[in-house]
C-alpha cells in the first residue's frame, strides 16, 4: 500500500513539474541549455501543448525562437507541382519559418515516450539542437 502511495505521489509530482516546463516554455526568450534540460521532463504531448499554446499567443511555436507570427496563411494545402504532392499545412502554420518548424519537428522525434514518472531510473537522452540561420 505504501508502494502505491508513493508511486501516485511521484506520478503527480511529474506531472506538475512536466506542466510547469509547459507554462515556463510559454515565454518569449528561452535559453537553448535550460530548453535542453528541461526537455528530459516532458513528453511529446506536453511538446505539443507548448506548440499550441505559443501559436494561440502568436509567438513561433518553436520555444528558441521569440519572432511572433502575425500573417498566418488562411490555405490548408499547399500543391508542389514539381512533386506532384500535396502538403497539409496545419502544423506549418505556427511557426515563423520552415527553418523553425524543421528545428521543431527534429527536437519532438527525440522527446521520450516513457513515463514521465519512470524517467528517473532512465538514462538522460541526449538531445541535439538544430541549427537555425536567420
């Protein structure tokens, strides 16, 4: 039973601090070790909040860039005649620049799936940030 007890406790406490890092993500200027860091807290869904939350504040959707993002796109798709593909645009949209949304998506595939309460016993990733010229 106290097992139980403790494991909801520190289950919790993950959780708070995960929305926390959601809410500190939320600010304009972010420094790239504390983003680092603070990455190994959260989860691709809180990721994705942080994403959300920054476009609905008009800010680029990338928590290392403060650009704000006023002309957004009214187009869903974009048609690449040279591809012959079409492009879903959604995402795209609240972010500043393709360079920003690159940067984004290359930091969302190495955000951990575990647990947020299990990542104590796992070894810290290491993440990599990429590099954006502006």
């Amino acid at each position: 039973r106290e097992q139980l007890i403790a494991a909801l406790v520190k289950k919790r406490t993950a959780f708070a601090r995960a929305h926390q890092i959601v809410v500190t993500l939320l600010e304009p200027h972010i420094e790239a070790e504390a983003f680092i860091k603070m990455l190994a807290e959260i989860g691709p869904q809180n990721y994705a909040d942080v994403i959300d939350e920054r476009h609905i504040n008009k800010l680029c959707g990338y928590p290392l860039c403060s650009v704000p993002v006023e002309n957004v796109p009214t187009k869903k798709y974009q048609i690449c005649g040279i591809k012959n593909k079409v492009y879903d645009l959604t995402e795209r949209k609240k972010f500043c620049s393709g360079e920003c949304f690159k940067a984004s998506e290359y930091i969302k595939a190495q955000i951990p799936t575990s647990p947020l309460w299990l990542r104590d016993k796992e070894q810290k990733p290491d993440l990599k940030l990429l590099t954006i010229e502006k």
